[in-house]
C-alpha cells in the first residue's frame, strides 16, 4: 500500500510541475492553436482554409497578426513575414489577401481573410 501511495504522490507532482511550466512557458499548444492547425480543406475544394479566396478565413483584424504569426511554410520553418496585404473582390466579398515570405527559403504564399467586424 505504501509503495502504490508513494507511486501515486511522485506522479501527482510531476503533473503538478508540469503544469505550471507550461503555465509559464507555454509549452504545450494552446486549444485556438490545436482548432486552427486541425482544420480540414472545407468538402468539395482543392484547398485549405485561407489559402484560396473560396476558402477564406473568418476572422477579428485585431487577429490577423497572431493567425500570421502562426503560419508554417513547407520547409517547416516558422518564419513567414507579412511582404503585402491587399483588399479584393471575391463573390461579392471584400476579402484581405496577405501576400507572405519563408525567411528561410523564401517561398511565397498568399492567406485570404474575411474580415468582421469587432464584437
């Protein structure tokens, strides 16, 4: 009994310890970051979300720098910088286009964003 007590104690403090790294460090993803790495290619496109004007993002413009921040090119590198941004038509949408750059291997990609209004 005492083995199993003291198993459990050593246990319950390295989850306790755990959790406040990632508390403070944040080493673990966070639930908005898991929700917009998961998300699918929407049915019938060839693309994923926001990188085609059909497929185009909802969101804040207070959170299009962080959405940014987060985005990945092929080479792995998370190091896309922002080069241009632009407002277009699409289907009677006013859409924003981000033209991005790798900084490790320069690749271009370009987001789409429909921007709403602030709640």
């Amino acid at each position: 009994m005492v083995t199993f007590l003291g198993t459990l104690a050593i246990v319950a403090v390295f989850v306790g310890v755990g959790l406040l790294i990632d508390r403070r460090w944040s080493v673990l993803p966070r639930k908005e970051e898991l929700i917009e790495a998961g998300r699918k290619k929407p049915l019938g496109s060839d693309h994923e979300v926001g990188l085609a004007p059909a497929t185009a993002l909802a969101c804040e413009p207070s959170r299009l720098p962080k959405v940014i921040a987060q985005q990945r090119c092929a080479c792995k590198a998370r190091a896309m910088e922002r080069v241009s941004e632009d407002d277009v038509r699409y289907a009677d949408r006013t859409l924003r286009a981000v033209k991005l750059r790798c900084a490790r291997c320069g690749a271009h990609r370009h987001l789409y964003f429909e921007l709403r209004p602030t709640s």
